[in-house]
C-alpha cells in the first residue's frame, strides 16, 4: 500500500488515506542543541571558581603572624561593639 521514498498508491481510496497520514503524522522531537551563549553567566562562573580557589591558595601564602592578624581583623568587624553616637 504505502511504498517507499514517494512513491504514491494509484488507488485514490488508498491515496486519500496515505494522504491524511502524511499531512497528521507527528513530527519527531528535536534534540537540545546547546544553550546560547551568555557572558555574564561565563563571568560568574569564572568568579565563582576563582574565589573558590582563593582563599585556599591565600592560606598557604601567608605567614602565621598574618592569618593572625587578618583573624582579628575579621573577628573585630564581626563580633566588634559599634561606637555610641550621641547626635541629639
């Protein structure tokens, strides 16, 4: 009935119904190709890594005396009582 690369039945009973199942046949799904490219996702993710990678690489740099210094400095902006303002 229905033949190969184009080829039509002469039957015009079987060409109608090799018709409508030409013309209502699902298209196969497209597979994703890849994303569009985006700059700013490219720059964060380079921020990311590199400050994932900082810190490890500043601890081995350092000197004891200045992990300890930048551990107080750190501690003091965090925990560290702000100063009372009397304005009035």
């Amino acid at each position: 009935m229905t033949i190969g690369k184009g080829k039509r039945p002469r039957d015009p009973n079987q060409l109608a119904k090799w018709i409508v199942e030409q013309s209502t046949v699902e298209a196969k799904p497209i597979a994703p190709g890849p994303e569009p490219f985006s700059l700013s996702a490219y720059m964060a993710a380079m921020g990311r890594k590199g400050g994932m990678v900082g810190g490890k690489r500043r601890l081995v740099t350092m000197t004891p005396d200045a992990r300890k210094k930048a551990a107080a400095n750190a501690a003091q902006a965090r925990w560290g009582k702000k100063a009372k303002r009397d304005d009035k």
